[in-house]
C-alpha cells in the first residue's frame, strides 16, 4: 500500500462541509486543524464537528475511545498560522473562483513547499483555482459529499498541472479515512458525481416544469424505484446485465424527449425571481412552513448512519474470512 506519508491537516471553512471532513480525518488518527474566519465561526465549526462525533458514538459507528482520541486530535482556531505545519490542506469555503484562487495564493504563501493544497469544490475545476499558482502539481480536487463524516464517497480530480504522486496520495490517504474515493483524470466542471446527479435533477426539474408529473411522484419514482437499487446495482451494470442492445433501443425512444438545456431551467429561475428560495424562504418546491427540514436532515443522517454499520460490519466480516 502506497504511504500517504499525511498525519497533519488543515481544514479551512466551518460552514456545511468544514466541521465533518475535520471530524473525518481526526478520526482517522491525524491531528487536524479547523479554521474558521471569526471567533464566532470558530464556536460554530466547533460545535458542528463534536456534534458529528458525537452522533457515530450514540449510533455505535466509533467507540468511546475513537471519541477520545479524535476530540484529543482537534484544534479549534481562527489563526491561520497555526494550521500552517500540515501535510494536506482541505479547503471548503465559499463556492465562488476568484475567492478560492486568492486563498489558495495565499495558502501557497503561507504553508510548506510540498503542503498538498485540496479544494472541495462542487463544480469548479481545480486547474482553474490553480492556475496562479508556482506549484500547481501539489494542488488537486478532494470533492467530500455531504454529510461529509456520513457519505463515503469523495470525488478526487486530476488538474492539468496535477502530479500523479499527489493524486495517489490523497486517494489513499482518503481510503485510511475509511471513504470510496473516485478519480477523474479529465478535469471537468462538477467532477464525477455532481454531474451524475445534476444530469438526473435536471430531469426531474423539467418533468416538474411541463406538467409530466407532480414534485411528490417525481420524487416517489426516484425514491421507490432505481434509486433504491443504486448502492448495489449502478446503470453500466443495469446495462451488461439487462443487455446493450436493449439499452440501445430504449434510449432511442427516451433520448430525443430528454431535456438537454445548458442553462438553468425557468422553473428555477422563476422561483428565484420570486424569491422561493426552498427551505430557508420557507417556499420552493415544497411548502416548508408545514415541513421540516430539520427532521428531513435527521432522517437522512439516520439512514445514512444505518448504510455506515452495514458497511462495517460487512467489512469486518470479509476481513475474517
């Protein structure tokens, strides 16, 4: 196995996705370093990431020892400087290119020469964000989903400028972190799992958007039907194991009535004019004054951390026999 020759993160955001991949690699036995940039967004990173921890310990994911020693290998600060002496920085701030390209300058400035700098970016290509930099080689796309110390899979992007040896480092180093990581050798916008996904929502957008079909029963076709078979059974096996040939006949009826737009759809659109911004307007596609998000969020944690024990258990069982 390859040594990733990582013990020392820095994980720079505290907002959705900052607080659980620190939890993530505090667990896996590194000393990890969240920075947040103000007091206050320090205390909140903070509290979201023992929260985290302390969610697997009540579903018995991680033992109260694990707990211990991940809390032990936490720095909580808004001091950038003290993050500095890390083998792997983690980036996970604001959505947006010119933000993430001054940041990552500054990062260069600031950390080690060989310091691997990883952005979590959704959508933006890292070659993009490190098209500044004087060693682009060490920079590269480490895409956790979210919630990130739930969901196993973390999108790992090739830039151009990309070493190979940065690559395979941070993939196996993401694999003693117990995630299914992926990588993308061609660096495209979303990488490989936001354009899988968004692919599928802008067909359920525009099935919504011409009156094919309600927003529930879009959802209940996806929900009851080949989603819940996805985790064993993806669509290139659907494929071999139903048939090419039989995939070539029905995408010849299917494919010329999908939507193929390349901007976003007007029933997005018009909900932003109107200000429907989903659940924190309280209006999108459902009316979440009589739904809650919260509980949503739980039922999804909830099974999510269900997924997780399956997962360990059917590791520990393959490792016995």
């Amino acid at each position: 196995m390859i040594d990733d020759r990582i013990s020392r993160v820095a994980v720079f955001g505290t907002g959705q996705m900052g607080p659980g991949i620190a939890a993530t690699t505090a667990l896996a036995g590194c000393t990890t370093t969240l920075v947040g940039r103000s007091a206050g967004a320090v205390e909140r990173g903070k509290a979201s990431c023992l929260a985290a921890l302390d969610f697997l310990l009540a579903h018995e994911v991680i033992s109260q020892q694990e707990r211990r020693t991940a809390g032990a290998n936490l720095t909580f600060t808004q001091d950038q400087a003290v993050a500095a002496p890390a083998d792997l920085l983690i980036e996970a701030i604001a959505e947006n290119l010119a933000v993430k390209q001054q940041f990552f300058s500054e990062m260069e400035a600031l950390f080690a020469p060989e310091t691997i700098l990883a952005s979590s970016t959704s959508a933006l290509r890292i070659t993009d964000i490190a098209a500044g930099l004087k060693r682009p080689e060490w920079a590269v796309t480490a895409h956790f989903w979210n919630p990130p110390h739930l969901l196993p899979l973390v999108d790992v992007m090739q830039g151009e400028m990309t070493s190979e040896e940065t690559v395979q480092r941070v993939y196996h180093f993401l694999k003693r972190c117990g995630k299914r990581p992926v990588i993308g050798r061609k660096d495209v916008p979303g990488q490989i799992g936001n354009r899988l996904q968004h692919a599928l929502m802008r067909e359920a957008f525009y099935m919504v958007q011409e009156g094919i079909a309600s927003v529930e029963d879009v959802e209940t076709a996806i929900k009851a039907g080949f989603g819940l078979r996805l985790p064993v059974y993806g669509p290139l096996e659907h494929s071999d194991v139903a048939g090419i040939d039989l995939s070539v006949a029905v995408q010849g009826t299917i494919l010329p009535s999908l939507c193929n737009a390349t901007e976003p759809l007007a029933v997005l659109r018009n909900m932003v004019a109107a200000g429907n911004l989903g659940a924190k307007t309280g209006q999108g596609f459902y009316n979440w004054h009589e739904r809650s998000a919260e509980q949503l969020r739980r039922q999804r944690d909830e099974f999510l951390v269900d997924r997780m024990k399956v997962a360990r258990r059917d590791r520990g069982t393959q490792e016995q026999a």
